[in-house]
C-alpha cells in the first residue's frame, strides 16, 4: 500500500502531466507492478466515498416512507455500484486497447486514471460534506458538485491528451470511455440495485 509521501508523488506528476509537461511521468510508476499497485488508490478513497453514502443514505430516507430501514446491505450496494463505476471503464479500456490501437498507451492510463481518482473523490466529498451538515444546503452542494464534475472531466481529457501525445481524436475517443460508461452506471445500478429512492424515480 502505497504511504502517503508516494500519492504526493504521484499527484505531482498528474499535475504536471495534466498542464502538459511529460516531465510528470518522472513522478509516476508506470512498470506493470505500478499499475497493479494503482488500484491501491480505491482504498485511499474509501473514506471520502464513505461520505458519499452517508449522503445518499439521507438522500435515500429523505424520499422513502417513515421507517425505511437502510443497513449494511444497502451501504455494500452503495459500494459495488462506486467500484463498477471505477473498474469498467477501465476493463473497457483496455479491451479496446489493441483494436483502437493504443494498447502502448495502457499503463500510462491506467495508473494515470486511478490516482486521479484520489483527489476527485476527496474534492467531490466536498459538496456532500456541506449537504450532510447544513441544512438546506442542497442548491450549494449541486453548484459545487457540478463545477467538480466538469473540472474533473477537463483533467481527465487533458490528462489523456498529454499521454496522447496531444492526439485530440484518440484523446477524446479514450476520454468518452472513460467518463461516459461511469456516467452511465451512475443511473442504472442504484436502480438495479434498489438503492434509488422509488418517489426520486417515479419523477425522472
């Protein structure tokens, strides 16, 4: 498990790879141990994503009946949609990796991607903090959860254009399999899963 003096290291060279400079890989372990070990950043994140389904919980109960019981079942639910929303676009990558013909490209993504992910789940627990704790703060916590949401979209394409080799076409391409397939999983899971507030669907 990585300490935290290495993720200081890391989201330098993210940093530096995101403003363009390929100077950032320095600060990255992109060998095929460092891509396993990339994955160590789900567990970095797991106490800003535990925010996130604290939120949603009183999200869950605010539109469900007096007496909705929402136990450990419901938070490992809330766990497997966060962790399919992470590895498929992923898995998705990198089937297509050969076919679109990028697969040199796909431990630099991979762990790329993956330690991207610490911050943005910190930052997005931001909004969700300020919902949970102040009432009727809901209208701040969306417009701060919607400018994150961009920001972490223009990262993440600028990210991939810079390990691109600031080729816009594959750039966009791999940046779209990125964020759509999660985008996508965000709507139907928590459906499938029973963790979206039935008065919440009806409306949608």
């Amino acid at each position: 498990m990585p300490q935290i003096e290495e993720i200081g290291y890391y989201l330098k060279g993210l940093w530096l790879l995101i403003l363009g400079d390929k100077s950032g890989f320095d600060w990255l372990d992109i060998s095929a141990p460092g891509v396993w070990r990339s994955f160590a950043a789900i567990l970095w994140c797991l106490p800003a994503m535990a925010v996130g389904w604290a939120a949603w919980r009183l999200f869950y109960l605010e539109q469900m009946p007096q007496g909705t019981e929402t136990g450990l079942l419901f938070i490992f639910k809330l766990l497997l949609v966060d962790t399919a929303m992470w590895i498929v676009p992923l898995v998705l990558i990198a089937m297509l990796a050969k076919p679109l013909g990028y697969a040199d490209l796909l431990a630099p993504i991979i762990v790329t991607t993956n330690w991207l992910s610490v911050p943005t789940v910190y930052a997005m627990a931001v909004p969700l903090t300020i919902r949970l704790i102040i009432p009727g703060a809901e209208g701040l916590a969306y417009l701060l959860s919607f400018i994150l949401l961009i920001a972490n979209f223009t990262a993440i394409f600028r990210l991939i254009k810079t390990i691109a080799d600031d080729q816009l076409l594959l750039a966009s391409a791999i940046s779209a399999l990125l964020i759509l397939p999660s985008l996508m999983l965000s709507e139907g899971l928590p459906r499938l899963f029973g963790v979206m507030p039935v008065f919440a669907a009806a409306l949608q």
